[in-house]
C-alpha cells in the first residue's frame, strides 16, 4: 500500500512540473509627458456681430477660422509624431 501511494504522488509531482524552463515575461508601462507647446490650437476670442457684417467681415472672419484649423492640425500632426517618435525610442531601449 505504501509502494502504490509512493507511485501516485511521484506520477503527480511529475505531472505539474515540465522539464523546460519557464519564460517570465513583464511589461513596463511609461508615461510620456507630450511638452506643452506642442498643444497649440488658438480660437476666436469673440465673434463679432453677425447682423452689421460686411462681406470683407466675412470674409476675413473665414480666413482667420481657416488659419486657426491649419495651425491646430499641424499641432495635432506634430503631437502624434512626437508620439511616435517616443514609442519607437521605448521599443527600441527595452532588452
């Protein structure tokens, strides 16, 4: 009886442990702090009155929206670059 208990717990150990090494893996996460003149989107302060605009008013009141829209996405494309750039510096420094 105790030959046949001695086989079974001998057939259990073996049966959880594998010969081959285990590979513990970690992930590190790092925040990466976008510097603060990179978020430039600039806006109209105050729109003026619509009821006594002239054409001219609209029309440089567009054009002003228009250069504000260009600026922010270029602020937005230059975040995201900034972005990728740093992903690939951290992938890359990483063993």
């Amino acid at each position: 009886m105790k030959a046949l208990a001695y086989v079974s717990l001998m057939l259990m150990l073996g049966a959880c442990g594998s010969m081959e090494p285990q590979i513990v893996t970690r992930d590190k996460y790092t925040v990466v702090q976008v510097p603060a003149n990179l978020y430039y989107c600039p806006v109209v302060a105050s729109y003026p009155n619509t009821a006594n605009m002239t054409d001219i008013d609209v029309a440089r009141l567009i054009v002003q929206l228009h250069r504000n829209n260009v600026t922010c996405f270029n602020s937005m494309k230059a975040i995201r670059d900034y972005l990728d750039e740093s992903k690939k510096t951290l992938e890359n420094s990483t063993p």
